[in-house]
C-alpha cells in the first residue's frame, strides 16, 4: 500500500460524522463483561455478540471503521462471512488490535508497559492479508502517588513510535492510543500535566522513529477529573482544558483525533466530544473511537437473548447516531450524564 493510499484511509476513519467503534477486547476482558450479564462465555457467543454488533442497521452512517480483536477477526457472520468482508460490504474499515496487552514495568511498581513487539511485522502482514485496513496499540499511563515515572512515559512513547512505523511499513494506519487512565483520585489539573508530558514523549518518538503524522489518527484520552477525585470537573471545563491541551502538544498534520471513552459514562462521553467540537474550527477532525461508551447500552440490551437483538442493534444505533452528531457540534445533551453503566469492566 502505497503512502498516498495511507493518508487517504487515514482521512477516511475520520470523515465527517464519522467514528470508530472500538470491538477489540480480548477474549478475558469480554468474558468478564458477558458474565456481569449473567451470560456464560464461550467462542461462539462472543462471535454472536459481535454478529449483533457488526450487522446494525444503519451503523455505515455513522461508523467510519470498526476495531476487531485477534480473535474477531477470525470469525464470521452467521451466514459464514468473515467479519472483515462484512465490513467492507458496507462500507467500513476493519480495523485490528496488535498489542499484546499492558504487563508490569520492570523497576516501576505501580506502572505499566504494553508488549507486542516481538514478531509484529509477520502479524501486520497476516492482518493485511485478512483485510485489515488500520491497526490500534494502547498504551496505559497511571496516575498516582509519585507516578508516571518519565521512564514509564518514555518507554511506552518508544513502544507505540515503533509499532506505528511497522504498521506503516506494512500497509496499515496505526491508531496511537496513550492513555492517561482516570481511574485515580487525581484533579484534573494533574491529568492535565501528565497528558501533556505523555503527549510530547510520544510526539517527540514518532518524530525520531520517522512516523509519518499524515498517516496515522491518534487516540488519547480527554483531560478530566479522577474518577475518586471528591472534586469533579464540569462538562465545559473538561472541554476546555481538553482543547488546550490538543492545541498545545499535536500537530496540524495528524488528520484527525478519536478519542476513546476511558470509563466515562456514555452520555458524558458524548457530551464532552460534542462540547469540543463546538469550540472550534481545529486543525484536525475531532471525533470517536468508543468501546464502553457505545456497546454497553447495546450490551446491556441483548442479555446474550436472540429475542433482543432488534433492541440491542437498537441502542448501539443510537448511541453511534448521537456521537455521530457530538463530532460535528451538532449534538443536544439529554442531560442524564449518569455514572459508568455496571456491565462495563476495564478495557486491557
């Protein structure tokens, strides 16, 4: 695939009214979440759940590209179509998790470094041949008493600086996704500072590791108040700090900016893109890459029950048509922000 070919998929996963959904848990997180449904795990019920998901009506209007697990993207529709043909039936580009999950930084108790670089370059070539049009790497940043190290930090920017490069040596765009987790009791001024260290360290690593910005979308969190923090920020202050930290550490060649839920709840999540987007006009396209924040109304729906896939499809339709409207500014707030919905377990 040529570059040229790169940045034009690059443009495409963030297209007007457009986002990505995040379907790439793997197969410990999701049986986690389809037990706290009271639904038993097994092979053929993920790839039913993600038959729900995969086959929304209307979800091409809304969805520019859908991220698939090693697993998923293995499987098929009931009607034995692989699930990236499906996609691409419609309209949709399939895209592939490639890391191999976050495991203990050596020497840094309490931090984190995401592995998967060991034979990556033969994977991107599998995946490419699947049909796989775009690859995500997450990276995890924990805040917390003396951390992130700048060691952590700047481990994780060279882990996600190499993997984008093999990705783009290989045909796919890579989705940079460093994550400063909210899961603390930090304020979000703290969030702020560390997102904007963790920005420049990676930034600094695509720019040294010869990452073509142009080719790529990155994922990062927005700037918001610990989830313990007895003092939370507000929507407007959320979009706000999150826009100042964007303008201050990514440059106007990277195409677009999806950003991922991060356990906030699924309407606050989408309050917040569309509270963004209304500040602008910004050097890039602002819009979604949603695991929990769109799945787990849908989830939540179908109970692992053929009888409620129509309802299912359904809040997953809704869900994606509102964010579809947040990423243009276009999005009226039902005001019922609520807390994480109680399917919902820590993405890895």
């Amino acid at each position: 695939m040529s570059a040229h070919d790169l940045a034009e998929t690059a443009q495409a996963m963030v297209a007007p009214g457009k986002g990505i959904l995040a379907a790439d848990e793997s197969t410990g997180t999701m049986s986690k979440r389809l037990e706290a449904i009271g639904v038993t795990s097994s092979a053929e019920i993920r790839r039913s759940y993600r038959d729900m998901l995969l086959t929304t009506p209307g979800l091409d209007q809304h969805v520019s590209g859908v991220i698939l697990y090693d697993e998923t993207i293995r499987q098929t529709l009931a009607d034995g179509t692989p699930f990236p043909k499906a996609l691409e039936a419609r309209g949709i580009l399939p895209g592939i998790k490639v890391d191999t999950g976050a495991k203990d930084l050596a020497g840094a108790p309490g931090e984190k470094i995401t592995e998967g670089l060991d034979g990556l370059r033969e994977r991107i070539a599998e995946y490419v041949g699947m049909g796989a049009r775009f690859a995500k790497w997450r990276a995890v940043i924990t805040i917390g008493e003396g951390i992130p190290s700048q060691y952590c930090i700047n481990a994780n920017a060279h882990a996600l600086a190499r993997y984008a490069k093999l990705c783009q040596e290989g045909g796919l765009v890579p989705i940079v996704e460093p994550e400063v987790l909210m899961d603390g009791d930090n304020t979000i001024e703290r969030c702020f500072d560390v997102t904007e260290a963790t920005h420049r360290a990676v930034f600094n690593e695509l720019y040294v590791q010869r990452v073509a910005l142009d080719q790529m979308v990155l994922k990062p969190n927005m700037v918001v108040s610990g989830k313990k923090c007895p003092v939370q920020a507000g929507p407007e202050e959320v979009a706000a700090e999150t826009v100042r930290l964007l303008r201050r550490t990514v440059p106007a060649a990277v195409p677009g900016i999806a950003f991922l839920s991060g356990g906030q709840g699924a309407e606050a999540a989408t309050e917040h893109l569309n509270l963004i987007n209304a500040m602008g006009p910004h050097p890039w396209k602002i819009t979604f890459s949603y695991g929990r924040a769109l799945q787990d109304p849908s989830l939540a729906a179908w109970k692992g029950d053929e009888s409620n896939i129509e309802a299912a499809q359904a809040a997953l339709a809704e869900r994606t048509r509102a964010n579809s409207l947040a990423s243009t500014g276009a999005y009226r707030s039902t005001g019922s922000r609520g807390s994480q919905a109680p399917v919902s377990v820590s993405q890895d």
